[in-house]
C-alpha cells in the first residue's frame, strides 16, 4: 500500500463530516483546510482561547510590529477558513453539555482531537489548565463518540513525539516505549491511553498522531522554528545550545496534514487503529535550522551557550509505517520547507510595519 496517489483518497473524504475540537488553531485550521479541499464538510469547536485575539491585542510583553502581525495571522486564519466555507463553532469543549449540542447539530463521522496547551513550556507553567483543554476535552469527546460508534467511525488524537521522552538512539518508531518527562509529554501520554481504551472496551475507531518539532505560516506559538526568524528580524540573537548540535525532526505543517487526512481517509474503524509518527523522519541540527535563518536575513546574530541540563535528547522518528500503511511520503525538507516559511515571515513582518506606519 506505500504508493498511494493524494488525490484517490478524495473520493473516501468527500461528504464525511468531520468535526475538529480545538481546531482553529495552527494545526486544526491547516488541517481544516485541507480535508475541506478533499471534499470533506469540516466544522470546527472552539473557545478560541489558547493564543487567542484577546491574548494578542491587550496582554504580554509584545512590541507594536509583533502585535499587528500576530492579530494579522489569527485573522487570516479565519478569512481562509470562511473562504473554504469551513464552519467556526464557539463551544468550551471542557462542558459536555456545551460539546454535546455540537454533535447534535454537525452529526460528525469522523472526530478530531487537537484541544491542547500549545508548548510544553506553557503547561508547565499551568499544569492544572493542560489537563482540563487536553484530558477534559478527551473524556467529553470519548464519552459523546462512544453511544455514537455506529455513525463516527473515527476518533484521531493528535499527541506528540514528546511522549518518547529522551531518545536512546538515533531513532525511535512506533514500538519505542514512551518515556514522556513532565506535564505536557505524560498529558499526552495520558491521552493516547484513554483512546486506546475506548477502542479496545467500545469499539470505537482510533488513530494518535504524533508529530515533531512544527514550523508552518500563521503560527503564533513561538516555537523554535519561529523564534529564531523573528529574533533575526528584530536584532535579538539566535541562541545555539551546545554549539546547536541539539537535534529535531523538523517538519513542516503541509506534510503533517497531508499525513493526517491520509490516516483520516485510509484508517476508519476499530479494526484499523494505529498510532503514526507523521514528521518529515529526518533529524536536523539546531545550527543547520540557525543557517537557513542566515541565508534568508544575513544580519541575524548567531550566538552560542551552554547546553542547558534538563534539555531533552531527541532525533528522528521513523515514518516507515506510515509510508507502508498510508502511502505517507514528505514533500518539503527543511533547506526548501523552511526556507520558504522565512521568507514569508520577512514579507509579514514588513508588511505589519507598513500597516503601523499607515495607522
């Protein structure tokens, strides 16, 4: 099954109804859109409150330039997403009453759990906040999916590569056992067991995706692969831990959602749950990511430091099952991937100053 055209899986995607809960978010929007391009009717439920408008508008340390391009990427978000007529839900997937009323109103076939804190960074700072938008959030969807099995034939959790933990090698695959450290890893940890549970003792179809180390336009999370070009932007330098030999399996959004609307199409039904590593499995250096960020802004500072010593051990996960099961194959390495996300960050980051200037 390892070739499998894109476009012959639009036939399986066209009509389902697909229900994304936390979708409008970097991922859950970029998926939206591209299962919405297949064909499929995508409704989103959120509460629009991780990284939110309000967040960006009236709180933190952000100077104007940050501010005006961030309030750009969350309102190009939901241009795009009206455009492609995906449906925007304002619902507190934590109430179930509130949750309950969605699927009522869309019937989904098929569900897709993205409610999350968006870094670990951020829910080690709020442990209790992590387990209510990513647990809750589950339970409420797994309680609603489960008297429903005959008509939601899939439940997708999106975990992450975090729950390996340190890698002992050079890579990890599927059968790795998890090892997740702190509050965010062993959340998602927690996660992926429940719905294996669900489907082992109800029947319900599952598939857990676990991603890597994510870059894509309109993101607002400030993971390293953001950063590092808007430090370059604004003078303030890149800093390379240990010499940046630090590695990552950098991927960029447009293969983890062609991944993802592969296992949607491909993978309905308790008979064919699985758990997929969907990266680019290639590891790359902090210090090669540094000199992509060179090439496009000469200026930017490189700057090294010590390693820090709770900095985890990462590298590649293999994708092999999922070019096997799902015909998975990734389009963008990082030299064209990210070399293309900054180039359009400079060209954002200019146009939020010209749109101050104007104001």
């Amino acid at each position: 099954m390892s070739h499998i055209p894109f476009d012959s899986l639009k036939p399986k995607l066209t009509g389902q109804r697909i229900l994304l809960i936390g979708g409008a978010g970097f991922i859950g929007h970029n998926l939206a859109l591209g299962l919405a391009e297949m064909g499929a009717e995508v409704a989103i439920a959120d509460n629009l409150m991780v990284n939110s408008l309000i967040e960006n508008s009236f709180e933190g340390p952000r100077d104007a330039v940050q501010r005006q391009a961030y309030q750009h990427f969350l309102l190009s978000r939901f241009d795009l997403l009206r455009e492609a007529g995906v449906r925007l839900i304002n619902c507190d997937a934590r109430l179930l009453a509130d949750l309950g009323r969605v699927f009522e109103d869309v019937r989904p076939t098929k569900v897709v759990h993205l409610a999350a804190i968006a870094s670990a960074v951020d829910a080690k700072q709020e442990p209790g906040l992590t387990f209510d938008l990513q647990l809750i959030t589950l339970r409420n969807v797994l309680e609603l999916v489960r008297p429903r099995t005959d008509a939601i034939n899939q439940v997708m959790f999106l975990s992450s590569s975090t729950v390996y933990g340190d890698f002992e090698g050079d890579q990890v695959d599927e059968t790795t056992f998890p090892r997740p450290e702190g509050i965010y890893a062993n959340a998602k940890f927690m996660g992926e067991r429940l719905v294996r549970t669900y489907r082992t003792q109800y029947g319900v179809g599952t598939t857990v995706i676990r991603p890597s180390a994510l870059y894509g336009e309109r993101c607002i999370s400030r993971r390293v692969s953001q950063a590092f070009i808007e430090n370059a932007l604004t003078g303030k330098p890149l800093l390379l831990e240990g010499g940046g030999d630090g590695k990552l399996d950098f991927t960029y959004i447009e293969d983890l959602v062609q991944g993802m609307v592969r296992a949607l199409a491909l993978h309905d039904g308790p008979d064919k749950s699985s758990t997929f590593n969907i990266t680019y499995g290639n590891a790359r250096t902090i210090a090669e990511l540094a000199g992509i960020v060179k090439d496009v802004v000469p200026d930017a500072i490189l700057e090294e430091r010590p390693r820090a010593a709770d900095k985890p051990i990462r590298g590649t996960l293999s994708i092999e099952r999922a070019h096997k099961e799902l015909g998975f194959v990734p389009d963008w390495p990082l030299e064209v991937g990210y070399k293309r996300y900054c180039e359009w960050y400079v060209a954002e980051w200019e146009r939020a100053k010209r749109q101050l200037e104007r104001n």
